[in-house]
C-alpha cells in the first residue's frame, strides 16, 4: 500500500482562538474539514518570529539548538537554513514521497543552496522573503 498523504499547513500570526473548532464565532468549515480528517497538532513550541518556528519545524530541533532563536532571515542576508541538517522534506523523500510547497520560504536564500528545490521540495511557488504584496 502507498503511504498516506501529508498536508502540512503553517499559518503565520494565526492563534489557537482563531479556528472554528477552537471558537464557534470564527467561521473555518474547509480547515475544519481538513482538520477533522487528519491529525491536529494542538501543543506545539513556536516562537512570534516566523524564520524561528520554521526552522524548527522543518528540522525537528528548538530554534536554539541551531542558532536560529533570535532573527528572520533578511532579504539578501548571507545566510540560511543550516545547509547540513536534514529536514522534513529530504526525509520524506527518502520515504518515498514526492514534496510540494506553496507560500512563504522565509529560510534564506543568498544562493541557490538554499532554496526550497534545493532542500529537499520537487517544486516551489512562493516567495524567498517575508511577505509579498497582491500586486506583485
């Protein structure tokens, strides 16, 4: 049998009172159905800076343990996502999965190494930096 499918969804500023199974006022019905067919991680360790808690995400390490605790990633700064950690992506590639992301990277990308096609994901649409406008 395959294995099953994964769908990860990171939402940046969103709080545990802002989803409808969490508050009958906010109304969620497509994340609430995905939510309810899948898994929910309800405790998790994120920091109020996004560059942070994606790199934990996506390591499986605390921030601190990384040297990523403090900062985002700024547009052109020389640096990026520990290029000798394994992450998430490379990991369930060698499980077989093929791997998608759509959104925000925010994990540097000084140089090509560290782009998301060249850590692990088979294809990107999304954005290097911390937001982009809708008109861009």
């Amino acid at each position: 049998s395959s294995p099953p499918h994964i769908i990860l969804i990171v939402a940046d500023d969103l709080g545990w009172n802002d989803v409808s199974w969490h508050n009958p006022l906010v109304q969620t019905p497509h994340l609430e159905a995905l939510a309810r067919s899948g898994v929910l991680l309800e405790q998790s360790y994120v920091l109020p800076l996004c560059t942070p808690t994606r790199s934990a995400l996506l390591s499986g390490r605390y921030p601190f343990t990384i040297g990523r605790q403090h900062l985002v990633i700024w547009p052109l700064s020389p640096s990026g996502l520990d290029l000798d950690l394994t992450i998430l992506p490379q990991s369930l590639k060698s499980a077989g999965y093929s791997t998608h992301i759509v959104g925000k990277w925010h994990l540097g990308f000084c140089s090509w190494q560290y782009t998301p096609t060249l850590r692990g994901f088979d294809t990107f649409y999304g954005y290097y930096q911390a937001g982009e406008d809708y008109y861009s």
